[in-house]
C-alpha cells in the first residue's frame, strides 16, 4: 500500500510537469504524511544529510572544467585535430564527430555538455559541407553519449555516492566501453555511408604537416584526461582534488592561449551554478525517496518477483536492463539512478554481480534513455543547434541505438573486460 502510495504520487507528479526535483520531495512527504509513522521534519533531515558527501565537491568542479574548456577555445582544437585524422576516411565529418566527442568526454563528464558545446562545432561544420542536418543533429546526440562514460564522468560521482563504491574505480571501468562505444557508432557511420544511407561527403586527406599542427595546437588539452586517469591509477589524489586540478589547469590554459577572459570565467562559474544547482536539489529529494522505498521493504519485494521469473542471473540482469530502457524514455536520467541504485543494488549484489560493473550497465543504460523520444534530453540540445524537426531527428538517430544496444549488452555479460583496468591498478 505505501510503496504504491509513494510511485502512484510520483507518477501523478510527473504528469502535471512538476519537476523532477519537486515529484520526489513531494511524494515522500505525502507517504509519510499518510503514514504518520515518522514526523515530517526527517525529510528536510534526510535532504539535508543526503548531500553531505565529500566526493560530490568532485561534480561542480567538472561541470566548470568542462564549461571553461568550451570557453578556452579547446573544443575547436579538439576538433580541428580529429579532423586531420579522420577527415578523408568514407563518413569523413560524422567520424570526426564521434573521434572529437571521444576526446571531449576526457573533459567534461556532462553529455550535455558535450552536445551543447563541441556539438556546435560538429553541427555547423557538417551542414556546411552538405550533411544532411538531422544526420548531423543525430550524430551529435548519439556521441555525446559517451561523455560520462569515459572519464571524468559526474553521474559516476553520482552513483558512487550512493552505492558507496570507489568512483576511481568507475572511472576507470568506464575506459575501455567508451572506446568500444565510439568505435561502434564509426562502424554504424562507415556502414550508412558505403551502402549510400546518407550523404557523406569526403575531405581531402590531410598532410603529415597539417596533422602535426593540429595536434600540437590541441596537445595541452589533451593532456588534460592524461593528467586525469594518470592521477587515478597512480592514486596521487582523489577524483575531487583532480577536478579541482583540472579547473586550475584549464583556467591557466585559456590564459595562455589567450581565448578566456573573466568575463568567460565568471560566465562559466555562473552556467555551472544553475546546472549544479538543479542536480543537487535532484540529490536530495531522493535521499527520503530512497529512504521510504527501503523502509517499505522494495528491494525484498522486488527480487522475491524476479527470483519467481529466474534463478539464472543473467537473464535477471537482461529484464533490468529491459526495465530501465523503458524508464529512460519517460524520467531524468539522474532521478532515475537515484530511485534504482537503492532498489536494485541489494538485489544485484545477491546475485553475486560486483557494484562497480552494475554502475557502468545502468549508467549506460540512462544514458541511452537520454536519446529516446518521447524524453530524450540530448535530442532536444541538438535538434536546437541543427534547427531540425523532433520527428527528423528521431528518425535520424534510429540507427544509432544498434551500436549502443551492442556495448550494453557487452557491458551486461562481459564483466571482465568492465572491471579490466579496476582490477590491473588494484593489484
């Protein structure tokens, strides 16, 4: 009755477009309400100590790295780089898209980000040379999907947190499906341009010379998820202190190369703010959330239901990855992490599957939700860049969920080539 109570005030909330933020503190304070178990006061309690976790200075601290690197001139260096690669190969600019966007997630760790900020650039760069514009829009979106994947990375702060694993970790779990991913969404692209699915004019391929200049141009930013991951694996500091690092160096960069002012800082820390801000009131109203739904026994209930449908685990795991496809279509990606980790987690855990492995299959799974109508956070960010129709946009990124099914389902049932690197720098 109280857990039905708890979903149907939620859902109901969500319907009439309260946000996300105010569903979840709502619907808590209705069931204990009703419940007169508890007095109301432990849902500002439970809000307020929700968030008093030291890693989540990590996330503000990456979101300004990310938007300071925008505002530095570093995704045009980025991009100029990956096009001396890539340029001349059949796809030409939607390769260089997805191989920039790959380079990208080393810095921002927001798949809004990235869309919104690199993506400009790709957007613009293949309508001009005759893509088609949804294709481009579409292109874009599926690519900046691998933003959070590979590190840094705020939602696997986010996760981290909750399922107290070690967000060193994630990150570096988070590696090896990031290339795989970008490699995928290339072979789709080369695929769709050989059998004339798209339109895919070819640049002239770049001389020895030219790439030698792009990359030192973009080499300081590159360094930028070396001195990341180099920081994780040596274990020099933690995941916060190298965001806090990476803000400094990105600040000095800019500087350096002269295309950030203070005004750009000041913009940034203020973009950062509001995106923080949003996210971290989306925090704290799940904390009572999650808390009633343990109370209530969820998580029990829950495994008593699919241990009645399977005792095999992987087919387990298949039915969660069903259930959090459909989820993504209709919620917000990090509402949606906070609601699932305590529900799922115990019951995963029963079945013997490592945290840190589970973490990157929903994550992946979230943000693929981030790509489907009628939701689709990252559809909307391009389809205003490229200013293209929601149903062409849609109709553009169809075969895109292929690839990005494919790694989920690696990512689902290879758990060794997940905790690979986790497991080489532990020991």
């Amino acid at each position: 009755m109280t857990l039905g109570l708890l979903f149907g005030l939620f859902a109901l909330l969500l319907i009439i477009e309260i946000p996300v933020a105010f569903a979840l503190a709502f619907s808590s304070l209705g069931v204990i309400w009703h419940d007169q178990a508890v007095p109301l006061t432990l849902v500002v309690q439970r809000m307020a100590s929700g968030i008093e976790s030291f890693p989540f200075l990590a996330i503000p601290l990456f979101i300004l790295a990310g938007n300071l690197m925008n505002r530095a001139g570093i995704a045009a260096r980025i991009y100029a780089f990956a096009l001396s690669l890539m340029g001349h190969i059949r796809g030409s600019l939607a390769h260089v898209n997805v191989l920039a966007s790959m380079i990208f997630a080393g810095m921002s760790g927001v798949a809004q980000a990235d869309a919104a900020g690199i993506g400009t650039i790709e957007i613009k760069h293949m309508k001009q040379q005759g893509f088609d514009p949804a294709f481009s829009a579409a292109v874009s979106a599926a690519s900046a999907v691998i933003g959070p994947i590979i590190p840094p990375s705020v939602i696997m702060v986010v996760y981290a947190v909750n399922a107290q694993a070690s967000v060193g970790d994630l990150f570096l779990a988070g590696v090896i499906p990031g290339f795989i991913m970008g490699f995928a969404l290339m072979a789709m692209i080369y695929w769709m341009a050989v059998t004339g699915r798209i339109v895919a004019p070819v640049q002239p391929r770049a001389n020895l010379a030219e790439v030698r200049r792009t990359f030192v141009a973009a080499f300081p930013a590159l360094l930028a998820p070396i001195i990341l991951c180099g920081g994780i694996v040596i274990g020099v500091a933690t995941p916060t202190e190298l965001g806090a690092l990476t803000v400094v160096y990105a600040i000095a960069l800019g500087f350096w190369q002269r295309e950030l002012t203070w005004t750009d800082i000041w913009d940034a820390a203020a973009e950062t703010l509001v995106t923080y801000g949003v996210l971290v009131l989306i925090i704290a109203a799940a904390v009572p959330f999650g808390w009633v739904v343990a109370v209530t026994e969820a998580p029990q209930k829950l495994a008593e239901l699919l241990f009645a449908i399977s005792q095999n685990k992987w087919v387990i795991l298949g039915i969660i990855n069903v259930l959090l496809l459909i989820a993504g279509c209709f919620m917000e990606t990090t509402a949606i992490l906070l609601i699932a980790t305590p529900t799922l987690l115990p019951l995963v855990k029963q079945l013997g599957v490592n945290e840190v492995h589970f973490g990157l299959m929903m994550i992946i799974n979230l943000l693929i939700g981030a790509l489907t109508p009628p939701f689709g956070v990252l559809l909307f960010i391009t389809m205003d860049i490229a200013k293209v129709s929601f149903g062409a946009i849609v109709r553009a990124i169809m075969p895109f969920y292929l690839p990005l099914v494919v790694v989920l389902l690696l990512v689902t049932y290879w758990p060794d080539m997940v905790m690979f690197l986790p497991n080489l720098f532990k020991d």
